[in-house]
C-alpha cells in the first residue's frame, strides 16, 4: 500500500473510530432514558453498562493522563450509578447529567473536525 492509500486508510478507520464512540454514547443516553420506565429496566441497565464498560476500556493509557484519569473516574461514577438504579431509579439523573455533556461535547469535536456521522 503506497503512503497516500495508508493515509487515507488510517483517517477513514480513525473518523469510523471518533463516530463509533460519539454512537456510544448516544446509545448509552438512550439506554439510561428507558431504563426509567420499569418495563426492560434491567435490560437496558446491562446495555448502559456494557456500553461504559467498553467506552472505558477503550481509553488510550498513552494519551493525556489526566483526560483518561477523569473519563475513567466519570465512566466508574456512572457504572456505580447504574448499579444503585435497579433499586433507585432517580440515580439515573446523575448518570445522564455525567453523559450529556460528553456527548455533546464529542459532537461538537466531531463538527469542529468536520467529520460527518
């Protein structure tokens, strides 16, 4: 592969990676939104969960320390969260007050970028 087709390459699997996180976290949005009805609660907890879990795991211990010390803290808080809420459903509020602005936030990264969903 010449260097202009790794190039373009490497930007289609790395705008695929920024969109496929900011689909992440809507989804995860929309999970916590109708776990709060009490029909498929837990199924959609457990889909909230996993989809932490994966943000989390996705972190790059290479990248800036502190951003991923704090994603690894928020996404943590909001897995606990989501925990106390098969009990609490209230508790959901604080993980959608977490996830909003990341969201937002990651989409707003991606308008500034110019890469499109």
């Amino acid at each position: 592969m010449n260097g202009i087709a790794a190039y373009r390459n490497y930007r289609a699997r790395s705008a695929s990676n920024e969109v496929a996180v900011g689909l992440l976290y809507r989804e995860a949005l929309r999970r916590v939104d109708l776990a709060t009805s009490p029909e498929g609660r837990v199924a959609h907890l457990h889909h909230a969960r996993s989809i932490l879990l994966e943000l989390r795991d996705a972190l790059d211990p290479k990248g800036s320390v502190e951003l991923v010390t704090r994603l690894r803290s928020l996404y943590d808080f909001c897995l606990v969260e989501l925990g106390r809420a098969h009990r609490s459903p209230e508790r959901l509020d604080y993980v959608r007050k977490v996830l909003l602005p990341l969201a937002d936030g990651w989409d707003d990264m991606l308008a500034h970028r110019g890469v499109t969903s």
